[in-house]
C-alpha cells in the first residue's frame, strides 16, 4: 500500500509518513529479512565511523520502544473502532 501525501497529512503525521517511508526503504532491501538484514549491514559498514555511531544512537530508542508503540496503537485502533457501534446502542 502507498499512502497518498497531502500537505494535510504532514506535521502531526510527519512520525507516521516517516515509519511509512522507512517500511517501503525496509521492505525494497531485499526479499527475506535475510536478505534485507544482509543488504542494511553492507550498507552500514561502508560508512564512516561517526555516521555509524549516530545511527546506533537512533537505532537504539527505537528498537527499544517501536514494540510497545505497536501495542497501544493496535489498542487504540481497536478502541476506536468499537466507539462507534457503541454509540449507535
């Protein structure tokens, strides 16, 4: 799925359109997580050592953090989505 851009759905959405991004870049690296995992690290080592340490420091809170993220977004969406039928009793 391609999520059209408006200059509506930027600002607020900006962390949402970015994880959206970096799904695609992920998903374009490769046809296994093999493959994708192997691709990414070549990739990594190939830069300068400051711009790795960098991206570690990135990487890190959001490996730490995305799983939970994941969880409260499922439970929100779901929480939104009964709201509705709930009202309509």
């Amino acid at each position: 799925m391609t999520l059209a851009v408006s200059k509506a759905m930027t600002g607020a959405n900006r962390f949402w359109l970015s994880l959206h991004q970096l799904s695609r870049d992920y998903l374009d690296e490769g046809l296994t997580p093999g493959e994708r995992a192997q691709a990414i690290i070549e990739d990594f080592l190939g830069m300068p050592e400051i711009a790795r340490r960098e991206l570690l420091e990135d990487l890190g809170p959001l490996v730490l953090n995305l799983s939970d993220l994941y969880t409260m977004a499922l439970a929100a969406d779901r929480a939104e989505e009964a709201e509705p039928a709930e009202k309509s009793r």
